[in-house]
C-alpha cells in the first residue's frame, strides 16, 4: 500500500471541482443559475478546498449555520494553477521560506493564501496527512466567480446521503493534483 505524502492536493479534476459551504440565500441562485449571485461578496475572502471530506468535517455534514448547503464549484484548471502559484502559506514555515521578513513581504503582495488543515474520514476522525485551503482575494476571486467558472453543482444531497450512509462509494472521486515543483516547494509539498 502506498502511504499518502504529509501534504497532497487531492482532488476531482479534468476541470477542477473545488467545495465551498454557504448560506441557503447564496447557494440555492448559484446552484439554479450556474454562476454566483449578487449577494456573493467578491470583496472579501473566499476559502475553497479541493477536499469533499475536510468540508464535510467544515461544514459539520452542511448542519453548521451559514454552511447549510454545499456547493462543487467547477473552474477551469488554468485557473485553479493560476490561484496556487499566486499562493503563499498562511504562516511562517521554516525551510520553505528564506526568512520571516521575506515571508511576510510575500503575504502581503500575494492575493491567494493555503492552509494546511488534517484531512478527515468518513467519521470526520483527523487522518495524518494534510488536506489544501485556498484562500482567494481581491482580483482573484472576480476571476473566480468569472471566467474561471465553467458550473456548480448543489452537493448537499450528497452530503446528507454519506451523514446517513457513511458509504465510501459515495465520495466524489479525487487523486493527487499536479503541481509544478516550483509551486510545490512554495507550499510546502514535500
């Protein structure tokens, strides 16, 4: 059996589907629409991540309020990459970057943040690898709700099918992404 790398992008991709939680007030137009709507705060942060069971235990099952509904938003690969090589770690890793003060400098020009969060099983129990956050801002999130956006899809049936089920099976397929050994390094993929 293969052990699972510490950090790993896993996701479902040919475009790439990345989750997000919601209020039933922005999930319920953009999933029946296909685009985001007026209510979608593009002038503030947005946390996406590529992992369907890290959001399960973010969102407990879509039960927590304000992340009642569950969203798999598709965007265009190009886009996804654009978003990680924009990137900086959301804090100070030693041997990733040459110093704290360059750290800080880069988080301060960079509009696209990750985090690394333990990915979960299905009973949401913290696994001992790492699963992405990415966090979009400023002109990156209009290019999300833009042109990366190809549809969204209402996952929350789903969600509520795996609380009940716990079936694997169920899960949305996902694989470890790409990533150039430059963007890797900036990361912290190892």
């Amino acid at each position: 059996m293969n052990e699972v790398p510490k950090r790993q992008i896993r996701a479902r991709y040919d475009d790439e589907t990345v989750y997000q939680a919601f209020r039933p007030e922005i999930a319920g137009p953009a999933a029946a629409a296909g685009r985001f709507p007026a209510a979608f705060q593009v002038d503030r942060t947005t946390w996406i991540k590529p992992s369907f069971r890290w959001l399960m235990h973010r969102s407990d099952w879509a039960r927590s309020e304000g992340q009642e509904r569950l969203l798999g938003v598709v965007i265009r690969r190009a886009g996804f990459d654009a978003a990680l090589e924009a990137a900086v770690l959301s804090s100070y890793e030693r041997g990733v970057h040459a110093s704290k003060a360059q750290w800080q400098r880069e988080l301060r020009r960079s509009p696209a943040r990750v985090q690394w969060d333990p990915e979960r099983d299905l009973q949401l129990r913290p696994l001992p690898h790492r699963s992405l956050q990415l966090g979009l801002g400023g002109e990156l999130v209009r290019r999300y709700t833009g042109d990366w956006l190809v549809r969204i899809e209402d996952l929350t049936p789903l969600a509520r099918e795996l609380h009940a089920s716990r079936d694997a099976a169920l899960l949305p397929p996902e694989q470890p992404y790409p990533l150039s050994s430059g963007t890797a390094a900036r990361l912290g993929v190892r």
